[in-house]
C-alpha cells in the first residue's frame, strides 16, 4: 500500500488600493490597513539608493541622512517616535532612489517592491509604513516632485538648499497623511 503525501505551500499576497487625487505621484494603502490600533512611530534608517556608476559620496549621503531626520522629526512634534517596536506602533521608513544616471542595472540592496515605484531617469522619494511587529506593509508613498539636486558624477555638487527644501515638503506631506489617517 502507497501513501502519498503532498506538500501545501501557501503564498501569501498582500492587496493595496491605490488611491486616486493624491498629495503624491503613487499612493498605496493596504485593503486591511488599520491605522487606529497605531499611535507610535518608529523610524527606520532612511535608505538611499544610487547607480553604482552614480554614487554619492559617502559623506553627502550621510549628510542627506541627517537633513531628512531632521525635517521629519521637527514635522512629527506631538507623535510618540520610539526606539523599538510594539503592537501599537507603526515602523517608517523613507527611501531616496536617484535613478536618474542609471542605465537599467539593478541597485544593490533594493527590494523588488521599492525597485517598482521608481524608473529609470527619475528621482524618486519613497514612504513605507508598516507594522512594527509583523512587517506587514500598510501604505506606501512616492513622489519624484520635488527632486532634490544630487552630486551624481564627479564635478557636481550637491544643492543643499534644495535638499532642505525637498525634506521640508516631503515631511510635511508624511505629517498630513499621519494626521489624516491616525485621527489627529
């Protein structure tokens, strides 16, 4: 007599709608998002993603680091941010891809889904909300309006004002969408 056993391999999908009249070029919100159950933040280190033939240094990109933390924790005033996760706070994470120098090659380290909001000639500035427990995604957001001026080639300079001034907008536009989805 035979027994036959068969493997059941489950493949877990994640669904967005994509919302329409956006403050941002691409908006995606989770059909289960829940955004009561959150009233503490946690953020990640912000990723930034170059061509390899199209690099930052490393001290600009340090630099940018610093200057989007900064703009994102003067707009945040009156949000709990927290060193670890937990089941009422939402991990964030900010991502600038400069794929304007890029000939199609893929980037080191990025992921597939983050890879997808941006093309080839653009910069993009990227928002992923999850939570902190799970990993689940539960939005994202990218916007390529307001692109700073990065060194991407040796003999350029980066334009730091326009740096600010792109951190400044995009942390404005975060603190909206966290007022308007946590009920502040």
């Amino acid at each position: 007599l035979g027994v036959s056993l068969s493997a059941c391999t489950t493949v877990e999908t994640q669904s967005f709608d994509v919302r329409k009249n956006s403050a941002v070029e691409s908006a995606q919100i989770s059909t289960d998002a829940d955004f009561s159950k959150y009233d503490r933040l946690l953020a990640e280190d912000m990723g930034i993603f170059f061509p390899q033939n199209a690099a930052s240094s490393d001290e600009d990109t340090q630099r940018i680091r610093q200057i989007f933390r900064a703009a994102f924790i003067a707009e945040l005033q009156g949000y709990d941010i927290v060193q670890e996760p937990g089941p009422r706070t939402m991990a964030v994470q900010a991502s600038l891809i400069d794929l304007r120098n890029s000939s199609g090659a893929p980037l080191p380290g990025m992921r597939r889904e983050v890879r997808d909001m941006a093309a080839a000639g653009s910069i993009v500035f990227l928002m992923e909300m999850k939570d902190s427990e799970s990993g689940a995604i539960l939005a994202r957001a990218a916007d390529s309006a307001t692109a700073p001026t990065l060194a991407a080639t040796a003999g350029t300079a980066t334009d730091w004002s326009s740096v600010q001034g792109a951190a400044e907008k995009w942390a404005a536009l975060f603190r909206q969408f966290l007022d308007a989805n946590l009920g502040r």
